[in-house]
C-alpha cells in the first residue's frame, strides 16, 4: 500500500474541510495516510512558511508535494470539485425533485391522477423556485434588475417578486379561487417571457439566469423562458379548472 502524508489544519476553533476531503480522498484511492495536524494557528503559519505555500492542507507523495486538495483531485485524475461556467445541475435538481413529489401528491388521490401530477408539479415549480430567490433576495434583486423589463424601471418589484411567485404556487397547490392566483401568475409571467426573449433573442445579450436564486451560473435563456411561460400557462390552466 503507497502511503501518503498529509498536512491538515485541526484545532478546537477550527477544522478544515478541504483536510478531511484529502484525507477521504488519499484512502478511497488505496493510500495509507500518514495524518498530520496542524493544532494551532501559529504551527500552521511555521508549516506554510517552511514549504513556501499559502494554503493548507498539503498533500506528500513520494517525498514530493502534490498540493492542496484541487490539486490532489488533479493528480487522480479528477475534474474540479466545482467545475467553472454555466451549469444547468441547480435546475435540473430541482425540477426532478419537484417532478417526484408531485407523483407522490398525485398517487395518493383516486382518480385524475395525471391533472393532479400537472397541477402539483407546477405549484411545486414554482414554490421552491421563488423559495431559491428568498434565500438571499437583494443578491436576486441585483441580477433580476439586469435583463427583467418591469424590473429595470421599477426597481422594488425585483424584491416584490419571489413573493409573487411563492404565493402563485401556493394559491394553486391550496385550491385557492383562480380569480385571486392566476392574474398574478399571468402578469409575471408574461413580464418575465417577453423581458427574456428580448434580452437573449433580440438583443442577444449573454446574462446569467436569477431563475434560481442571484449565486447561480444557470444561463438565461430556455430555462427562465420556460419558468415563465409554464406561470402563463398555470394561470390559463387555473381558469380552465
């Protein structure tokens, strides 16, 4: 068995992660681990300034520095932890596990089985999408502002809207009386297609997408064309209901 040592922070204020994630690492790849840890501030500041590095943990192999735990990946093999760029994951996570809770909805009840599917899976959309832009809304606000229509004119209503939306997806999953939901649905989601379309399809303009929230590398474009254009249909559809 090849062995490995490894220098990681860990005192009582703090333990590092990225140590632990080396650690993980270096034995699910076969390595004994020879632990070393850093338990104070000022030994860590010794060990960085003998090795002439900024960062811990440091990994050895062979008597030779591989590097922090970016680097330890890179030496296996692997891509990095968080791949830079767009990425469509946030989205896709959260559509399918609303897609799974609305078949669990939907199962329990006797009859209409796919309406119900439709309709709780919408709602559902909805709900933890608005619920991704609460979560830190003057970071929304700041990327909604650039490329939403309404938005740019009124600055209050990038703030007004996570709550439109929350309250859209629950009207509809409570049963509450279309004429009090759907315009709300409708009017953003009709603000938000036509600011969408114009941004990406007209003036061509590559932004990031606040569908999920003001930290997200989702890109603008289909998938926040279609959040809006699924709020315009929910509201057609609570009428039709």
């Amino acid at each position: 068995m090849r062995k490995a040592v490894l220098y990681r922070m860990s005192t009582q204020e703090h333990i590092c992660p990225f140590g632990l994630k080396s650690k993980d690492l270096l034995e699910r790849n076969g390595f004994e681990v020879d632990d070393r840890l850093l338990s104070s501030r000022e030994e860590t500041d010794m060990f960085q300034e003998k090795h002439g590095v900024e960062t811990t943990p440091q990994t050895f192999i062979d008597d030779k520095r591989v590097g922090g735990y970016e680097d330890l990946r890179e030496y296996f093999g692997l891509g990095p932890e968080q791949p830079e760029g767009t990425s469509y994951v946030p989205v896709i996570v959260i559509f399918g596990s609303c897609l799974l809770l609305a078949v669990a909805i939907a199962g329990r009840f006797e009859g209409g089985f796919f309406p119900l599917l439709l309709e709780s899976f919408i709602a559902l959309a909805m709900s933890v999408l608005a619920i991704m832009k609460l979560r830190d809304l003057n970071s929304f606000s700041t990327m909604f502002i650039t490329y939403d229509l309404l938005a740019m004119r009124k600055l209050r209503y990038a703030n007004i809207y996570p709550f439109a939306e929350l309250y859209a997806g629950f009207g509809m999953l409570a049963g509450i009386t279309a004429w009090l939901v759907a315009p709300v649905a409708l009017f953003i989601g009709s603000v938000g297609s036509v600011s969408v379309l114009k941004a990406v399809y007209i003036d061509k303009r590559e932004l990031k997408c606040a569908c999920v929230g003001g930290d997200s590398n989702v890109p603008l474009g289909f998938v926040s064309l279609t959040e809006n254009l699924v709020m315009v249909f929910a509201a057609i559809w609570m009428w039709i209901r």
